[in-house]
C-alpha cells in the first residue's frame, strides 16, 4: 500500500510539473539566465585598465617606454602632456589610473636610481583595481628596464632567479572558478523555489484539504512532492554543466559520476529548505520571497563563490558552516579545475547530509494531518 500510494502520489506531482509552465521556467530557463549574468556580469579579471599616460618629455628613452605601456595587453592607454588633462577623467571614473614618465627619464638614471622614475597615480576608490595599476605600471617598467639593460650592456648576472607555477587554473581566469561558484548558487535557488511553491500551492488551491483526508502519511506527501522534484533540478544541473563546460569552456577534470552525488546530496538541502519554507508559508508570493532571501542570498554571500569565507569576521564565519552552498561549491570548484578529490567530497557531503536532516525532521513536524496545523 506504501508503494501505491507513494507511486501515485509522484505521478500526481509529476504531471502538475509538466502541466505549470512555471516549473519548467524555474527549472530550465532562469539557470541559463543567472549562469549569463554570472558568467559575463561578474568577472575579476581586469585586463584593459583604462589609464592617462603623461609624457613631459620626448627622448628615444621615454617614447620607447610609452610604446611598452602602449602594447601592455593588460591597459588601455590615453597619451598626453600634462597631468591636468586627465584629472578630470580620474575624477570621474573614465580612467583608472595616471603614469607619469617624468623629463630627464632614462634607462641609466634608473639603474642607478638617481630619480624616482615614473610617477603612477591609482584611483582609491576601487582599492582592486587601483593594486591593478600598480602592478600592472610596475610590471612594464620592469620589463622595459631589464631589455634596456641588456641593449646597454648593464644588466648583471642574476645568482637565483625565481619562477612561478600556477596549479589547477594556469591561466589565471577568474571565470574558471566564478563559473562553478554561480552554478552552486542557482542551484540553491532553483532548488529552494521549486519546492517552496509546492505545499504553499496545495493550500491556495485547496487541494491540501483533500489531501489531508485521503490516508497517505506524512512521509508519503514529503517524498512523492520531494522525488520529481529532485530529478526536475538534476535534469538542470546537467544544463548547467553543459553551459559551464561548452558555451564557457571552463575545464572538467573530475568525474560525472562524482558530479551528480555530490549534486545528490546538495539538492536534499536546498529542496529540503524549501519544503520547510512551503510548510510555513502558505502563499506562494511569500513562499517565493522567503526562498529568496534564506536561500539565494545566504548561499550568495556566505558560500565563498566570491567573498573569501577565511577574511569574514569570526560570528559570520560560523554562521556559514550551516550554508550548503558553501559546502556545494567546494565541491564544485574541485571538480571542475582540480578533479576527484574524495576526502573533501565526503567531508562536504557528510555536512550536506546533515543539513537536510535537520530540514526534513522540521518539515515533518510542522506538517501535520489537521487543517487547522
């Protein structure tokens, strides 16, 4: 009789999936939106700095320097004479930054460090993209001095010369990581809005009334609502992944395999919550408004899809250990730029598993077989 009952139930719950267009939008389309906005919206690569280049004197040592800030792929170069014609950019946010190459500059002058060479003035108001500037402006003189030295024949034998090596993202591309951090996020909102409507739903129609007097359990409504739901937001997990691994060529070092258990375990949570926000809320508006801001902008914040978690102060810190996402998108970002790492996945889905029992064990008391409840 469980078997029957609960088989009924999910065919009920499926066809009022394939019946609400809703669903299918939540399910499939607002995922390509987000992994959009995401994708394209927020990047930490700040390739073409815009900067004012002053030049106060033309020799061959100066115009050779301003040509090495002219090609910088990293900057986007504005030449001029006087400081003051960029003030006014500067202030008003259409350039980042000034360089300043002052008269009497020479390659000589600087190996002695006879003059402060170049004068670099970054906009504070952005401290990231002013370390850019001047990192970026530091980078070019250097490499401009080190091939002037060698035409000079100034340039001294270097005792220990020091390389680096990047692991995992070689390239340095902050949508590597950014990518699988945002596919964590919009699987917590897909997740928690998918089933925030559904209980809120039943009482707005009235069908719950029904429901309530037909002798299924509680574990018979809990899971014939949980079960097409779970596989509706793993079918757009795998949208995700072909977005992620496709239209943004973002490697996949890992497994599929490893990539849908982990999925497993985050969507109890996030559908979990979901269902403790419907069994509260009995309007959707609400329901869909609460999913939002439990759900969406604590796995925003809190995960560490863009905030460092190890910078937040210690009471936040805390807080977001009791964050599936932040568990969710380890996971993530491990499986697509490092690969199969199964010590991290079990210790993440091991506290996955555990947020959603709490869920669960919330929701189960809280729906119970009276109207009046």
């Amino acid at each position: 009789m469980f078997s029957r009952r609960l088989a009924a139930l999910i065919k009920k719950e499926s066809l009022q999936i394939l019946r609400d267009p809703s669903s299918i939008l939540v399910a499939f389309v607002l995922p390509l939106l987000l992994l959009f906005i995401f994708g394209y919206g927020v990047n930490l690569d700040s390739n073409r700095v815009r900067i004012g280049l002053v030049l106060e004197e033309s020799t061959p040592d100066t115009v050779s320097l301003a040509a090495a800030f002219t090609y910088s792929r990293f900057l986007d170069v504005t030449p001029g004479q006087h400081r003051r014609e960029f003030e006014a950019d500067l202030v008003a946010g259409r350039l980042r930054g000034i360089v300043v190459i002052p008269r009497g500059f020479t390659a000589r002058n600087a190996e002695r460090g006879a003059r402060a060479p170049v004068q670099v003035i970054a906009d504070g108001s952005e401290p990231n993209i002013a370390t850019f500037v001047q990192n970026y402006a530091q980078g070019v003189v250097e490499i401009w001095l080190r091939h002037q030295q060698e035409d000079l024949g100034l340039a001294q034998p270097e005792p220990m010369r020091v390389e680096s090596r990047f692991w995992y993202n070689e390239e340095l591309k902050s949508r590597n990581f950014l990518v699988p951090g945002s596919i964590a996020v919009t699987m917590t909102l897909i997740g928690t809005l998918l089933t925030s409507l559904v209980i809120s739903r039943e009482w707005e129609r009235g069908t719950m009334e029904a429901l309530m007097a037909t002798p299924v359990t509680i574990k018979e409504i809990l899971l014939g609502k949980l079960i097409p739901y779970f596989f509706l937001a793993l079918s757009s997990m795998v949208v995700c992944w072909l977005v992620a691994t496709l239209w943004y060529d973002v490697p996949f070092r890992g497994s599929f395999f490893a990539l849908l258990i982990a999925t497993s375990f985050f969507l109890l949570t996030a559908l979990g919550q979901g269902l403790l926000i419907s069994s509260y809320a009995k309007n959707q508006f609400l329901a869909a408004q609460i999913a939002l801001m439990a759900g969406f902008m604590p796995a925003l914040m809190l995960s560490g899809f863009v905030f460092e978690i190890a910078s937040m102060v210690t009471p936040v810190r805390g807080v977001s250990y009791a964050i599936a996402a932040r568990y969710f998108v380890a996971c993530l970002q491990t499986l697509f730029l490092t690969g199969n790492v199964w010590p991290l996945f079990l210790y993440s889905m091991l506290c996955m598993l555990v947020i959603s029992v709490v869920f669960f064990f919330l929701t189960a008391r809280k729906i119970v077989k009276r109207l009046d409840a």
